[in-house]
C-alpha cells in the first residue's frame, strides 16, 4: 500500500513502527460552531482510510481529539478563543457550547456513516499532561518564559517547516496584516505553550500551573493526547491540508523535542473543498452543513458519494449542479444493485477474486475512491451470478460505507408501492395509502426542485408539515408518512 507523505512529498510504502498495527491519530474539531461539509470532507475521507487499513488486515487504533480551549481565531496564537466566541454569541458557558457541538459534530458523522475513533478525548481533560511536557520542554532548553507565557523556541531546531520549503516572511504570524505581534517571542515563529496572561478578562477555563494560572496552547493539547494514547512512536497522523501550518509542523516540533526521537514518519492531508469563491470556510459565510443538505433533499449518504468521487489530494469543488449529478449517479447505482437477480447460487469465490483484487489494487494508489467507486460498476458488469455480486458489494461497502445494499434492497421494496408519476421521479407511501393532494404537493416540490427554485421547494415542505405529514428524500424519489 502506497500512500503520499506530506513530510516527504512523494508516495512511499506504508510502513508501522509495530508490524500488523497502525497507530492513527486525527485532528478533532474545534467545537464552538457546526462543522461544514468542507471540514466533514476531511472526516469521511479519514474514515474510509481507517477502515481500509482494517480491511487489508491491519489493527488500528484511531485517537482523535475535540477542542474545547486554547483555539485563537488565527489558528496562531493571535485573536480570542473560538470557544470563548461561540459562548458570547450564542449567551452560553463554554462547557455547554463544547457539549453541544460536539453532539451535533458525532451526529453528522452518524449521519455519513463516519466510525466513531477508538478513543475521542476533549482536551480539556488532560491539562496535567501538557504541564509535564510543557516543563520538560522547559528543562531540555526547547522552550522559555516571557510575559508570563511559554514559548516554544523555534530556534533551537535544525528544521522548523516540515512539509513546504515556505518563505519565512510569508509565514511569519507577526505581520499578518491586521494581527498584532506578540512582543514576547524571541523569534517570530515560536510559539505559545501555555498562556497565563490571557487577551480576554473573562477567559472562561484557567488551571493551574508552574507558570501561574492559566490555559494551554492549541498545538500542545494534540501532542500530549496522541502520546497517551498512540504510544510514543505515531504511524500516521491525518488531517486537512490547512493543519499542515502552523499546527502540524508545531506539533513536529514539540513532540520530537520531548521525545528526543522522530516521532510521526507518515502525514496524510486531505485537500479543501471549494465553492466557486474559493475555500470554504465559516468565516466567509458559505455555512453549509449536513443538516442544510437535508433540508434541501439530499441524502447525507450522497455526499459521502460526492466525496469519495474524487481523490482526497486534489481540491474539491461543491457546487448544488455537482450534488445533483452525484445524486443522480448514486441513484442510478443503487437501482441497477437494485435489479440485480435473485437467483441464489453459491458466491462464486474464484470470479469474485479478481474483482477485488481490481478494488485493492486501487485504494493501495494512494487511497484512490475515485477508481474504487468505478470497480463498483465493474462488479455489476461481471459475468457471474447475482449472489457473487452483492457478496462482492457488500466486501467494498466495508470501506466505502455507501450503504449499498440496504438501499437496494429498500428500493426494491418500495417499488411495489410507488405512485408513478413524471420524470422517473417515485412517491412512496409508508402506510400503503394514496392521497392525491400530497403526491400533487410533492410533484410539485420535486419540479421546483428541478428547476433549483430552493425557495419554493421549502415552502411546499413546509406545507406538507402543516397538513402533519413527514417526508423524507430517498433516491430516486420520495417517502411520506402522516
């Protein structure tokens, strides 16, 4: 299996510190607002990662952390705490925003079929483990007090930028235009450890320390989570490509430093999603998340779909035209899974073999969904029975996680209650029963639908709710039910 290093910047043979066993770590979110699908698409791809690697044989154990403190707004050290803003905006303490977002967070990946990691610590729940690295830090000459916080020393590595050969005043924190440089470094690029002198009177969550009362930097909390739980030897750390600086080459910096050994050889990160202004983020109001998609009739799944189209290194462009033709495709695929015959036969192992071997041989480049999704209509293709294919199915959807057959099969089922009615486009009674001004309502809304009318498609839900009927977006069609 070959995957790209960011580190190195090349494909390289994955390779453990432990033979059979993957230690994986993935950054959390920082939980003061609901994740958009941008960052979920980090998440998904992650997933299938994780869950390849458990495919192919492999004992993983994924740790991921939340945030709930030490986050600035410029992902620096420079701006007010992004939990501390969620709470001001939304006139709640920052336990209780941290709480509900990470529900919502958990909830959305529920939603896109994502694995919970084997461990998910918030953390704020390990403050005395960054004191003892922080201390050590202090102790072997890699960090120093100034202004009351502690700084690391980026001087004292023989490499700082880890994964670009950057310019060194493009990435200097300090004169970012419209952020104020902290006096207190001894060079531009070190970094907080622990802040005592916060920015906000009101900083909500402080500890203890050495250095007097306080709270940890962001990058620190990673390090000292993974250690605890991944071990002292990492074997792959995931997560976007806008962690790659400063946080991941921080968290470099600081764990080798303690540790006194390398650390994490192999970096995964999965590129942005764009909109057609660019970077999605929810600081340009582009705010789209999973819920959103619901509303507007898409499957959660679909976007799972949408994702695993393309390959997780190359930018991805969201567009409400791209989710239809993904939604169109994902249709069209569960019903062709949906046709298939039901003749029994045994699985026919000798021609399902090389059908996986075509998967494999495809996630094994560098995780490529793009071509694994494609097998899945070289599967439907093959020249065997109907049983080797949803066997064959069912061996992919293992990593992919597209619900394939559960969807198939409930297609197949409502299929034999369907109101036909124009465009291919299926209403399906839960309850059997027909009712002609609800299926003229949905006729109506899947045409408004069509012709990207959002609006008017909301309103005629919003009618359907009036009259106490709930429906749901299914492929292909629609399910109502009083």
């Amino acid at each position: 299996m070959y995957l790209y290093n960011s580190a190195t910047h090349k494909k390289e043979e994955f390779r453990t510190h432990t033979p059979g066993h993957v230690e994986m770590y993935t950054c959390g979110p920082t939980v003061y607002h609901f994740a958009h699908i941008g960052n979920l698409r980090s998440y998904i791809m992650e997933d299938v990662l994780e869950k390849y690697l458990r495919y192919v044989g492999y004992d993983v154990n994924r740790v991921m952390n939340i945030t709930d403190v030490g986050h600035l707004t410029s992902d620096a050290d420079e701006g007010e705490d992004k939990m501390l803003k969620g709470a001001r905006r939304e006139h709640k303490t920052v336990m209780e925003i941290a709480q509900f977002y990470t529900d919502a967070f958990f909830e959305d990946c529920r939603k896109l079929n994502i694995k919970r990691p084997d461990v998910v610590q918030p953390a704020t729940g390990l403050i005395d483990d960054y004191i003892r690295i922080i201390s050590r830090l202090l102790e072997k000459g890699y960090a120093y007090v100034a202004g009351g916080n502690v700084y690391f020393d980026t001087s004292k590595l023989e490499r700082y930028y880890v994964f670009n050969d950057h310019n060194e005043e493009d990435l200097a924190v300090g004169v970012r235009e419209g952020v104020e440089e902290d006096v207190n470094k001894r060079n531009k690029n070190d970094f907080v450890l622990w802040f005592t002198k916060s920015k906000f009177e009101d900083q909500a969550l402080k500890w203890d320390s050495p250095w007097g009362v306080g709270y940890p930097g962001w990058h620190i909390e990673c390090s000292g989570i993974s250690m605890k739980y991944n071990g002292e030897y990492l074997d792959l750390h995931c997560g976007g490509v806008d962690n790659a600086f400063p946080h991941h080459t921080n968290e470099i910096a600081q764990s080798e430093s303690y540790l006194g050994h390398p650390w994490c050889p192999q970096w995964c990160h999965v590129a942005h999603l764009n909109t057609s202004s660019g970077k999605m983020s929810k600081s340009k109001g582009e705010f789209l998340t999973v819920s959103l998609l619901e509303e507007k009739g898409y499957a959660p799944v679909v976007y799972r779909f949408f994702c695993l189209q393309s390959h997780y290194r190359k930018s991805l462009v969201f567009s409400w035209e791209n989710l239809d033709n993904a939604a169109v495709a994902y249709g069209k695929l569960i019903a062709k899974i949906a046709a298939l015959p039901e003749e029994d036969g045994a699985v026919d192992m000798a021609a399902a073999a090389p059908l996986q071997q075509k998967f494999r041989t495809a996630m094994d480049n560098d995780l490529n969904t793009s071509m694994a999704v494609t097998v899945l209509y070289d599967v439907l293709k093959a020249k065997t029975n109907g049983a080797t294919k949803r066997y064959v199915l069912a061996d992919f959807d293992r990593v992919l996680s597209l619900d394939l057959l559960e969807n198939a099969a409930r297609k197949k089922a409502e299929q034999k209650q369907t109101a036909p009615v124009s465009g291919g486009f299926q209403i399906v009674s839960e309850s059997g029963e027909t009712d002609a001004q609800v299926e003229a309502l949905l006729q109506a809304r899947y045409d408004a639908k069509k012709a990207k009318d959002f609006t008017e498609a909301d309103r005629i839900r919003d009618d359907l709710k009036a009259m106490g009927v709930e429906i749901t977006d299914i492929p292909g069609g629609v399910r109502w039910k009083r």
